[in-house]
C-alpha cells in the first residue's frame, strides 16, 4: 500500500475511518480475535516492535533509566526517548493500560501457582479440588483472589 500523509486526507474522511478503526478495535471480545485481527494487519516485525516500545514504556514507569533499558532491549536511545515523551505528553494510553496488563499478569501467574498446587497429590489444595464437597465452607470462604479471567480478551 502507498503512503499517504494524513495532512492530505479530508479531516472528515481522517475522522470517519480512524473512528471505524477504534470502533473495529473496541468490538473485539477475546484475545484470540485480537490476536487474529493483528496478525492480518500487521507484520511479524511491526507486531514486535509495538510489542518493544510496550516494555520500554513498563521499564520507564518501573523507574529504570535509558541505559538500562538499551542494555536491556537492545533498544536505541531515540527509540527509548520517543516512548518517554508519549507517556509524559501522549493521551495517557500507556499510563493506563500497564497496569491492567501487569494485573493481568499477576492474576495469570496465581492461576499457574493454583494448577501446580492442585497436581501435587494429597496436599490441601489437591485435596480441596478433589474432595469439593468435604471442603464447601473452606472453599467458600477461602483466600482465592478473583482467579477467573477479564470480561474481555480471555483464552
């Protein structure tokens, strides 16, 4: 596809297809679909290199300076200074989004910690699993955080 300058596309017709594109993003319900719809429009490369600038923006808000990160991810000091001014001027969509991610994570990494508790036979959760019914007020009033998936973006 030929590039255009979006100085030359009708403000109107800019509007129009970019709402149809955030519209297209929002109506996407699992990651799979999310998966599926970037895989068709982006690159393996470009799909990386989003995927880069959103660990430079995790490491600058973890608080690691420039060097670190390049030592890092091999990633150049423009690079590094360019995702540093989205998060201090952008529309705070990095600012937003990492730490739903990192919530995301944390919660994926207990359900993981709970399967491999729940495979070793005999110990409390095993039998917690195995046995429901003897263990309903346990069960009930355990500690389990919300171990079930988002809403959205669940496979």
């Amino acid at each position: 596809m030929s590039r255009k300058r979006v100085s030359r596309i009708n403000p109107r017709e800019r509007h129009r297809i970019l709402d149809e594109f955030w519209t297209m993003l929002a109506l996407l319900e699992t990651k799979d679909e999310v998966k599926s719809f970037f895989k068709d429009l982006l690159s393996a490369s470009e799909s990386v290199m989003l995927a880069r600038r959103i660990q430079i923006a995790k490491f600058l808000l973890a608080g690691l300076g420039y060097d670190a990160i390049e030592k890092r991810m091999g990633a150049g000091p423009t690079t590094i200074a360019s995702v540093h001014r989205w998060l201090q001027g952008g529309f705070g969509g990095y600012a937003s989004a990492i730490p739903k991610l990192e919530k995301e994570i944390a919660r994926r990494e207990k359900v993981v910690e709970k399967k491999q508790e729940e495979s070793v036979p005999l110990s409390s959760a095993w039998m917690r699993k195995k046995y429901p019914l003897h263990y309903l007020l346990v069960n009930m009033l355990g500690n389990d955080e919300n171990l079930t998936p988002p809403r959205k973006f669940s496979s």
